[in-house]
C-alpha cells in the first residue's frame, strides 16, 4: 500500500515502478470485488451458504462465481506480496539504522490507522494486520531473493496444502456428519440468525455490530500471520529476482502462467458445480475447497501475465491502474467510506441486508470508475494522496508539501 515513487527507497527504474504501481492499483481494485460482499452483509455469509438469506441462482449464482473464481484471495495474496516490497523499499537493508527507523515509524502509525478503521468504520480492516506482519517482515528483508522465495513460498505453499487438505476432508465427509453439524450450527448460521443481524444494522446499531465484529476479527487475524508474512516474503524475493519488473527469465512466466491457469481452469469448473447444487450437497467432494487454497498459484499466473503484457502495446491500457496504485492507501480507505455510506447511512441507498450478489456488482464497477477517475486527476496536482501524505508526514514528523510545485 505504499508509493514506491516516494518513499526514502533505493533507486529503481521506470519499468519497475510502472510495474508496482501497476499490480497495485489491480490489487486495490480487486479486493474491493471481495470486500464488498463483507460492506453489505453479515459476515458469516462470506463462506457459508447456510447463513444466505437469498437464492443462490441466477445472477446472484453467476455473481458468487465470479467472485469466488477469479477475486476471492487472489488480489489479496497480491497486496500482500507487494506490502512485503515496500518493507525493503522503505527500510533498506537490515544495516541501514537510520532507514529501519523510518521503517518503524511508518508501521507504528499504520497500525494506529488500522485501529481507528477497523473500530470507528470497518471490522474487516486489514491495515493493522499488515502493521504487525510488517514488524515481523522487516527482519527478513536483507534475506538473498533465492532464499526469500524458497522459505516464503515453501511456508505458503505447505500452509496450502494443509487448508486445501481440510476443506476437502470437510466437503467429503458422510452426508449424515455433515448435517448434524450443520444441524448445530443452525441457531447462528441461518437465514434467520442473518435477517436477525441485518435489522440490528439497519435499526441505527452499525457502531455497536462493527466493534463486536471488529473483535471477533482480531482472533482470527492473529492465525493468518504465517500466511501473511510468508506472502510477503515471496513478493519481496519475487521484486529482488527481477520477476516483478520482467528481468527474470522468460520460462519462469510461462510455467507461472501455465500452472495459474490449469488451477483456475479446474477451480471454475468445480465452483460451478459447487454453487449450483444445493446447500447440503457438495458435488465436487471437497475438491473445490482443495483448489481454492491454492490462491498463491492463481495469483502469480495472474502477474506473470500483468508483468509480460506490460512489455507489449498493452501497457497503455494497464497504465490506467499505475495511479491507483500509487494512491492505494488513500483508495483503500476510500472505498470503505464509500461504502459503509452506502450500506448504512440513512438517507442513502442503505444497502445492508438487501443488495444480492448480482446487484452489488453494478455498485463495484461504478467505484471502480470512480477510483480509476479520480486517482490521475488528484495526481495531476498533488504529489501523493492525501492519506499517504498524512502518513508521510506523521512518520517523518514535519509537515511535508503536498501540491506539485511548492517548495520542499
């Protein structure tokens, strides 16, 4: 979520900053896709069919499928990545004292931030997440490219392996086991224990659910940390390797791609299955749960082709993305304002609790125009968002200078 173009960061080329700036601004974009199923809903639909209040076909089925086939933790596993390159992009080696200070600084106001969102506008805040991973991250930074991707990717790859493994031990146990713990978890995962949410919400008790929301988060938060910091220190030896800026050699983007694309080949297929038998019926036999753990690898297919295209004519299409991801943080926290209004704020369309799936698209695409619009025009004026620039600005503890022109 960081600006490589202005950090204290060592130099790099043009190519490369294009490159991050690039992938960022995808990621910020891509999250959203997710999130906005969490901005609108309860949380406990997110993984459970059983807790939907609406039917689950038609354009909700091809929404969720969507969703769940080319979003759900992809541009996360991204954002992570590059979150783990901006920690050598602003702290430097382990050496530089004076820089890994800096770097410290910058993490501890992030977590302040990601408290003051997560309490007062967002439970699924993801910024003190990144906070505490990013203390842990900052110690493996001067680690050689070879060895950054052989331990974070081993770690990340094992810790998928043992998710995918046990979502499909789940969807292939007995019919009989599964419905008797469906059977106990109906008082809290049902239609009606979500309608009995949603009124709460809509009855003025955002505040309240948020906080009790945001709590809950923080447990299971604490358990992703392998997860996180082991993605981030895949995508800073993927930046050190030269993969991210297209110097790595051309096999490794093909045989990234290829694997990408026979795990999202197979995991469309099977969620397809999946979402359109009924709740109780899982068709694939866990094997969608199994694909679906194997993110990472969807993920760096999706780069590999980010990353080649952006050598091509096509580069001018993908630059459309560069300013947002230079304002990522400021467009982050946008899109929560933007839509917690939207969800809660009386007067306003109070989406929660009755935008479907289907329709809650319509409102992602119209923020992604307006991110994407706004981003550049901001840019032709100013140095950074304006958030990056309050971040800059408390890190360094002097008021930096924020319009294009004025004295530094």
């Amino acid at each position: 979520m960081t600006d490589a173009t202005m950090t204290a960061a060592p130099s790099a080329t043009t190519e490369r900053i294009f490159n991050l700036d690039m992938l960022r601004g995808l990621a910020v974009l891509g999250i959203l896709a997710v999130n906005c199923l969490a901005f609108a809903w309860p949380g406990e639909i997110i993984s459970m069919r059983e807790a939907m209040p609406f039917a689950v076909d038609g354009a909700n089925e091809t929404a969720l499928w969507v969703e769940r086939v080319f979003f759900e933790g992809k541009w996360r596993t991204l954002f992570s990545m590059l979150f783990g390159v901006s920690i050598f992009l602003v702290g430097g080696e382990r050496s530089n004292a004076e820089r890994g200070a800096l770097l410290q600084r910058r993490l501890l106001w992030l977590l302040a931030f990601g408290v003051a969102h997560g309490v007062l506008l967002w439970s699924g805040d993801i910024l003190l997440h990144y906070a505490y991973c990013g203390f842990i991250m900052m110690m493996f930074r001067s680690w050689s490219a070879g060895r950054l991707i052989k331990v974070g990717g081993g770690i990340i790859l094992a810790l998928s392996l043992l998710g995918g493994l046990t979502l499909w031990g789940w969807g292939a146990m007995p019919a009989e086991m599964a419905a008797e713990i469906r059977a106990s978890m109906a008082d809290t995962l049902s239609p009606a224990g979500t309608l009995a949410k949603i009124e709460q919400v809509r009855s003025g008790g955002y505040l309240l659910y948020n906080l009790v929301a945001w709590i809950q988060y923080q447990m299971s938060s604490a358990i992703l940390i392998p997860v996180t910091v082991s993605l981030m220190m895949l995508g800073l030896g993927l930046y050190k390797s030269g993969f991210l800026s297209g110097r790595a050699p051309m096999w490794t983007y093909v045989l990234a791609i290829g694997l990408g694309a026979a795990n999202l080949i197979g995991l469309a297929f099977l969620m397809g299955q999946n979402l359109a038998a009924p709740v109780e019926a899982d068709p694939t036999r866990g094997l969608a749960g199994l694909f679906s753990a194997f993110a990472v690898v969807i993920t760096l297919g999706y780069v590999a082709a980010l990353v080649l295209l952006a050598r091509t004519p096509v580069k001018a299409v993908l630059a459309i993305f560069a300013p947002v991801g230079r304002m990522a943080f400021t467009n982050y926290l946008m899109t929560s304002v933007i839509f917690v209004a939207l969800a809660v704020i009386p007067g306003g369309p109070m989406l929660f609790g009755r935008a479907e799936p289907g329709t809650l698209w319509m409102w992602v695409v119209g923020v992604w125009a307006v991110l994407i619009v706004w981003s550049p025009l901001w840019l032709s004026q100013f140095r950074m968002g304006p958030f990056e620039w309050v971040w800059r600005s408390l890190t360094q503890g002097r008021r930096l200078p924020l319009r294009k022109g004025a004295a530094v």
